[in-house]
C-alpha cells in the first residue's frame, strides 16, 4: 500500500466536515471526533457492557460516499488473552469479561484469521489478496511501559457487493503485554495482547491506491476528547476495584461481572453528576478569553487549530501542529516549527508572524 502520508502531505480534496461520536450512556457526551469528506453518510456508536470487566467500552465508526460503495470505518478494538501454562481448562474462542480466549499470534495470522472473517467472512468471493507489515502504524500510539514492540499490519482483500468488485484494506496494530501471578499451583503468565487501533477503507477495486492519501487523512483525524478519556479511565478504575472486592468475597467471576453491572447502573447518575462538575470545574480552572465561550479551546483541540491575530483579516485559524505562523495579507501562510525560519528571506512579498489570540 506505500507508506503513509504526513498530513502535510496529504491533499485536502474535497471539503471536510466533522462527525462527533457521542457517548449516548452518558449524557451524550462527545467521545471523539473524525473529518470526513461533506456528502457523506457517517454514522458511530459508542456502547457499554459493564459486565465486560476487561473492556467494558466499544467504539465504532463508519463514513460511506453516496452509494456507499467507497467507504472507511474504524472498528472496536480486539482484546485477547492466554494463560501459560494451559492447563486445558481453556477454550479457545471463549470471551471471559470483554476479552476473547486465543493463544498469541503475528499481527497478519491474527488480522486473516480472526478480524477479517469476523467483518467479512460472509461477502461473496472474498479472498485475501495481499498482507504487508505496516511499521508508520507505530506512529499513531507510541508504545506504553511493559508492552511488547508494537507490530502493525496491513491486509488486502477484494469481493463483490451488490455485484460490484470492491478492494478493501485492513489496517491494525497489534499490542501486548504480559502479567505474572502467583498461586497455589505456581507462577502462571498471562499474555495480553489484540489490535489497538483497527480500520478499513475501501473503494472500486483498481482505485484503492489513487483514494488512499484522503483515507488516510480521515484515520488520521480522530481526536479523544480528554474529558470523555478520563471518564472511561474512573469507569475501569471503579469497575476493577469492585470486580476484585467481589472475587475476594467469594464469588464467581460470572456472579461478580453481574453485580458490578447492577452496581454501576444504579450509580449511572451520580456518574453523570460528578463528570458534570468536573467539567464545570475545569472552566472556572481555565476560564475561556473575553469574546470566546468555553466549549472554543476543546473545539479547536479536536479540530487541530489554533486561533491567531492576522494582521490582515483580524484572525485566523491555523495548523496546531506548528508554532509559528506567518501570514502575507493575500490569504498565503506559511508555518514552522523552527524559530529562527523567516520567510522574509529572500522573497519579494511582506510576510509577518502571528501571535495567539486572547479575544
């Protein structure tokens, strides 16, 4: 498929709206947000099962052009586990608490024999047409402390839908890590480990590669919205302490799952209550700048922009990704990130550097 192109790089095209990815459990709080191209159909869920200790949260999203037969979509993230030594009480395949029962495999093996025939198994004529490693995946999450080296991957496939042959490509990253316990019968290992960040896209088999820059710009647009992040975050905190307090008091796993999701949706409101004050905290912390509301910082956040004075149009909304910005009063800008750039030199226009808005 090529390497992956900067954002710098990539053609802007056709204009770019947002789809915001609410979180309808919770109030409908914005979770995240991606760019597709004005025209498109999107839609997402956000969905809950509190019973799932392991990975209560899935997220899923999907814009598809009018007609619907170039689309892309980000799919839930894939949890697996394994315990060594197996004992044979395992059964492969099994989900235990949001995470499904398979012994380690290579990114592709993984991403041909699981992910694939899980979202296309039932197409017609669906093959695999080619599998590569895609190491610029690493880009998009660095790896944490105590995980295995991230292994991305790319998988090729073609089908008919509707009669009409389509090329898809799958895209995952693969991460893992591994936890040791101790017990009655000795130290025993469990290994963590699934696909991270999951996606597709496809179009008219021939034109995959000529549509891959403007997919790739729309992978690479979701922002988490921080507030959302941290809500997840107090939910797994709250959802483990409780789990292990219910294992310690002699239940089952299947009976402690199921009293923690009585629990937590009797706790559903206070939830919402404390996310409220938080948020409501967090604006009187960071009051927004005369002129500007407090909701303008966060969208800016998921947008990538930051807002300028321009000199000439009063102000502007610029690339976050850059420190300085400069502006030529004829809708021309150029940005950098090294201080000491002056586009000034040697050229025959006035360009002058921006500062940050405050109003």
């Amino acid at each position: 498929m090529g390497p992956i192109p900067s954002p710098a790089n990539v053609p802007a095209g056709a204009r770019l709206v947002l789809h915001q990815i609410l979180d309808r459990v919770h109030g409908s709080v914005v979770a995240a947000v991606f760019e597709h191209p004005a025209g498109w159909a999107a839609q997402s869920q956000v969905g809950w099962n509190f019973q799932n200790v392991s990975l209560p949260v899935l997220v899923y999203a999907r814009a598809a052009a009018p007609g619907g037969l170039e689309s892309f979509e980000m799919l839930p993230v894939e949890s697996f586990f394994w315990i060594e030594p197996n004992y044979g009480t395992l059964q492969s395949g099994s989900n235990q608490l949001g995470q499904i029962c398979m012994a380690p495999q290579k990114a592709a093996d993984a991403m041909s024999r699981w992910v694939i025939p899980k979202y296309r198994g039932r197409c017609p004529g669906v093959r695999i047409v080619s599998t590569a490693p895609a190491p610029e995946l690493a880009r998009l999450a660095p790896p944490q402390p105590g995980q295995a080296p991230p292994e991305g991957v790319c998988t090729v496939i073609d089908y008919t839908d509707n009669g009409r042959p389509v090329e898809e490509a799958f895209f995952g990253l693969k991460i893992g890590n591994q936890v040791p316990y101790s017990g009655p019968q000795g130290v025993t290992l469990q290994i963590n480990w699934g696909f991270l960040k999951l996606f597709a896209y496809r179009a008219a088999k021939g034109q995959l590669v000529s549509q891959r820059d403007r997919f790739w710009r729309m992978a690479t647009s979701l922002r988490i919205n921080p507030l959302w992040d941290q809500l997840c975050g107090q939910i797994n905190q709250q959802l483990q302490a409780q789990f292990q307090a219910h294992i310690q008091a002699g239940y089952s796993q299947i009976q402690a799952a199921g009293q923690i999701s009585r629990q937590i949706s009797a706790n559903n409101d206070a939830m919402l209550a404390s996310f409220a004050q938080q948020r409501q905290a967090a604006a009187r912390s960071h009051p927004a700048p005369s002129g500007r509301s407090p909701t303008d910082g966060f969208d800016e956040y998921i947008r990538g922009v930051e807002t300028l004075k321009d000199p000439y149009t009063g102000t502007s909304q610029q690339d976050a990704t850059y420190q300085y910005h400069w502006a030529d009063g004829s809708g021309s800008y150029q940005h950098s990130n090294d201080p000491f750039f002056n586009p000034n030199i040697g050229s025959n226009l006035q360009w002058t550097l921006m500062e940050k808005s405050t109003s």
